[in-house]
C-alpha cells in the first residue's frame, strides 16, 4: 500500500486553475485556505452533506467558468475517503494529486514530464469538495449521469451555490460561486465505483522533480553580482 507520510506556503485548486493546468508550466494559486481535515461521512440528513466520498470513485466532469463559451472536460478520481483525489487537465497535458492527510499537493506537467511538490499544510480546498467552512440547507432530490444525489443550497463568505450531492460523498453538479468567490458550473457525465491503484496517487516513473514556482509577490531572486555585493 501507498505510505503517507518550513514555510507558510498556501494552495487552492479552483474551476480556472483546473481548465489552466498544463495550459502554463504550472498553473496554481497561493491563496489562504482553511485548516480541515478528510471529513467523515455524516448522515444525509444532518444538517450537511457528506464532505468526501466514501468510495473509491471516477468521475468525468465538464467544468465551464462563468464567461467561457464552452465546458472543458475534466476527470477526477477520489480514493482513502477522499483522503486522496487526482484531477486530470484537459487533453492530459498535466494532472494534480491533492493528499488531504498529509496536506501535500503534487503538480504533473506531461509535456515536459516534471512534477513538483508543495506543502498545504495549512488546507487544500477545491471545487469538486465541500467543508466546514460552508453553509448547507437540503432541497429536493436529483439524478446527474444516472446517479441519485441529493440537491443542497451551499453558502460561503464568497457567494452561493447548488450543489448536488450523493449519499455517499460525491458532488455530482455544482452552479454558482465557490468558496474562493469564482462563478461557473461543473456537471458529472461518468461516475465509475471500483478500487483505484496507489499508483494513480504517485508522479510517473522517470519524472524529474522541480521546485515549485514562488508565490504570487515575492521578489525575484538577486543576481549572483549581487549577492556577491557587486
């Protein structure tokens, strides 16, 4: 089985962050996230949802941003409660590997077979997972790609959403602003249940590691003159 396992670094994976991947040598935001662990399964009719899947679980997704003409496909795979989650960009020009128990987030760019590797110690978060930070009330029931799921009226400090989810964890249609305040829609159009490799958790063998890009506003690095003090 997969073995799980400094500075303030903080990553998000949003809808745009998702349909860029691949599309610039690394596409990711540092922004601040909230402090949350994988979430157990809770009762449906509680007062949420559950937060994670609690099945090994494929799902393909078109994801469409506010603004943009047309949806881009996505697929996602979901394992260890939700402890583990792989998204893959359009046309497999790169996948990002988010492991919520040891806050880690993984960065795979295909083209130049690289991957990078960033501590999110402090929270990862993103559209295709709920959490505590938001608000739920529970509406009617649905079906998104043949699968039953509950739809849930979600509010954050970033706007409002519906959001539609199984009993079993699994977000199946998400439309409004998510919790970094970014408005689109993403939809299932395949869920597949079954077991899923470790290996589908790990970079490709043969990759070679890069550090990971600065964040957003931190000064470029000295030219050797300079630290040298010429």
């Amino acid at each position: 089985m997969m073995k799980h396992g400094t500075s303030r670094p903080r990553w998000q994976w949003t809808r745009a962050g998702a349909l860029r991947l691949g599309m610039t040598a690394v596409a990711m935001g540092i922004a601040s996230g909230h402090d949350i662990s994988p979430a157990r399964a809770e009762d449906p009719g509680s007062i949420h949802p559950p937060l994670t899947p609690t099945r090994d679980v494929q799902v393909d997704y078109n994801v469409q941003p506010d603004g943009v003409p047309e949806p881009k496909a996505v697929r996602t795979w979901f394992a260890y409660n939700g402890g583990l989650m792989r998204i893959d960009s359009p046309q497999g020009m790169g996948e990002t590997i988010l492991n919520r128990m040891s806050r880690q987030v993984t960065i795979i760019i295909n083209p130049q077979k690289v991957y990078s590797q960033l501590d999110a110690r402090y929270g990862i978060r993103n559209p295709f997972l709920l959490d505590l930070s938001m608000t739920f009330v529970r509406k009617g029931g649905s079906t998104v790609a043949g699968v039953a799921c509950t739809q849930w009226d979600v509010t954050t400090d970033q706007g409002s959403a519906t959001a539609c989810v199984t009993d079993d964890g699994v977000v199946l249609q998400e439309i409004g602003v998510d919790g970094d305040g970014l408005k689109g829609r993403l939809e299932a159009t395949k869920v597949v249940y079954g077991p899923i490799p470790d290996s589908m958790f790990q970079p490709p063998e043969g990759y070679r590691k890069i550090d990971p890009p600065p964040p957003p506003g931190t000064p470029p690095a000295r030219k050797d003159a300079d630290r040298k003090g010429g």
